[in-house]
C-alpha cells in the first residue's frame, strides 16, 4: 500500500508540474505573439492569418446567430409569459405616467408659445394691455360672443378692444367684477373702423347673421384685390391704428353699385383662442392723425357726390 500511495503521489507532482511549465510555455508564447503583432502594424504574418481565420470563422459564425435567434426570440417570449401579474402592473403605470407627463409637456409648450405671440404684439404696437383667460364661449345663437376671466375689479370696461397674439378678435360688450362679454368680430352687431391696409382705403368691418365678415364703405374706383390685408385705422379713438383683423378673400363689383363687396377672412378663428389682451387705453400714436381724418371725409365727400350723381342720372332718364 506504500508503495501504491508513493506511486500516485508521484503521479499527481508529475501531471502538476507538467500542467505547471505548461501555462508558462503558453503564456511566453502569447507574449511573444503580442510583441510580434504590434511591431508588424497592419502587415505581416500574423495579421494575414487573422485575417484569414476571421474570413474562415465568419460564415460559422453568421449560421450560429441565425440558427440562435429563434431560441433567442422564444426566451424573451417565454420571459414575457412568465412575468409576473405585480410587473406587468407597474409596467403599465409607468407608461400611463409618462404618457401622462409627454401630454401635460406638449400642453406647457403650446401655452408658452401662444403667450409669446401675445409678448410680441404687445410689443410691436405697443399696447397698454390686460391679460386674461377665455373661460367660456357663447350661451345662445343669437351671439358669437366669449367670456373672459378678469372684470371691472382689473381695469376692465365697455368698449375695450380684445386681441389675440394673431390681431383683433373683438371688443368687451358687458363688464362684471370679475369677468367680462367679448363681442367677436363676426357677431351681427359688431362693426370696427377698417382699412384696407396697401391702399389706405377706409371702411367699416362688420360681422353677420351668418359669420361672415364683410368690408363695407369701399368705392368701387379704388383697387382691391384677394389678399390684401385688412387693419384698423384707429378712427372713432377706440382701437389702436393698424392693428391686424383679417385679409381679402372676395371682391365683388355689382353693376352700377358704388362700394365693392368684399368678404374678410379673420385671422384667427373662435377655436384657437384661449389667452387675450385687453387694450385698457390708447396712447396718441395709436390714434388716427388728422390726415387720416381728412381722407376718410374726403373719401365720404366723394361717397356723396357719386351717390347725387347717380340718382340725378337716375332721374333724368325717368323723365
């Protein structure tokens, strides 16, 4: 038994110090292998047999991830099926909240950008103006009003212009505390100074049982055109001058008639408001000059003159 037990102790020492010079025989080899590789570079013996078993290897290696993925796929199946009830569910409230957050992110966008619209015509003309919310639209059909949430108790009266950050929208009809009646532009009652903004013409921009808006007080010896720009021209000290109301859509010229009939597009519709600015007061740059003054009189002598002509014409040929 002795000599079997030195026999095996012999053997195992054996089969060590062979796996033992054998690691160091392998590790030298790679030494020297990697020292050989980084001074040949790109080029050389060792790079051409990598190259070569990396062309070898590479359709056995495409053919394995082929024929794994399937398995790949099963698992993530076989993952999914077996989730637990308690993870599908946190999963589920946690998409619902950040769809929740990218909702309430995309409405915070939109705010700022209809506020900075405000900012800019605020600035651009200069408006001495309230801010406030539209909180509700018409309560009947027989007016194409909305209602905002600041009253009397912020400044606020009959009269006062309202404007979106797109131009004007109408006007304050009824006035409360807290909260105040906008007539829009294309209520029945409404009716704005206007002007056709390249030609300077003057008119009046009223609105209709229908919506419409329409241009009148327009001679038809002046030049309209589709898509001229309508603004107001800050006659009668109620809206400031120049200030956007819509563009030309139609022009009609009926026979023998002295004004046009013109048909104005608003620039923004009744859907699209929610924040407005209240003009509370008009400084003397946003009134119409006294040239503006004459030419509206002018434009009116020229009105009465044409319309004496006509019914002299009229009454001539009658007899």
């Amino acid at each position: 038994m002795n000599a079997r037990n030195r026999a095996m102790g012999s053997f195992r020492r054996g089969g060590q110090d062979s796996g033992g010079r054998a690691l160091v025989i392998c590790c030298i080899v790679s030494l020297v292998l990697f020292t050989m590789g980084i001074r040949e570079g790109d080029s050389g013996l060792l790079h051409g047999v990598r190259s070569g078993a990396t062309v070898v290897t590479t359709p056995v290696r495409v053919v394995g991830g082929a024929l794994a993925s399937p398995f790949v796929g099963l698992g993530n199946v076989f993952t999914n099926l077996t989730a637990s009830q308690e993870s599908l569910s946190d999963l589920k409230s946690q998409n619902e909240e950040l769809q929740a957050k990218v909702t309430e992110l995309s409405e915070a966008e939109q705010t700022a950008t209809r506020l900075e619209g405000l900012l800019q015509l605020q600035n651009t003309y200069s408006l001495q103006s309230t801010a406030a919310r539209i909180v509700s639209g018409s309560t009947d059909s027989w007016s194409t009003t909305v209602t905002i949430d600041k009253g009397s108790a912020s400044g606020l009266a009959v009269g006062m212009p309202v404007s979106d950050s797109g131009g004007v929208i109408g006007q304050i009809s009824a006035c409360g505390p807290t909260s105040a009646t906008v007539r829009l532009l294309a209520d029945e009652n409404s009716s704005v100074s206007a002007m056709l903004q390249a030609s300077r013409a003057q008119g009046m921009l009223r609105g209709s049982a229908d919506g419409t808006l329409k241009l009148d007080m327009i001679q038809t010896d002046l030049t309209v055109n589709v898509g001229d720009t309508v603004v107001t021209s800050g006659l009668g000290g109620v809206f400031p001058k120049g200030l956007p109301l819509g563009k030309v859509t139609s022009v009609n010229k009926p026979t023998g008639a002295i004004y046009y009939e013109i048909v104005v597009q608003p620039f923004t519709t009744a859907q699209s408001y929610e924040e407005v600015l209240v003009i509370t007061s008009l400084t003397d740059d946003q009134k119409a000059t006294s040239d503006d003054m004459s030419a509206a009189d002018s434009q009116d002598s020229s009105t009465t003159a044409s319309t004496t002509s006509a019914a002299t014409s009229a009454t001539t040929t009658s007899k």
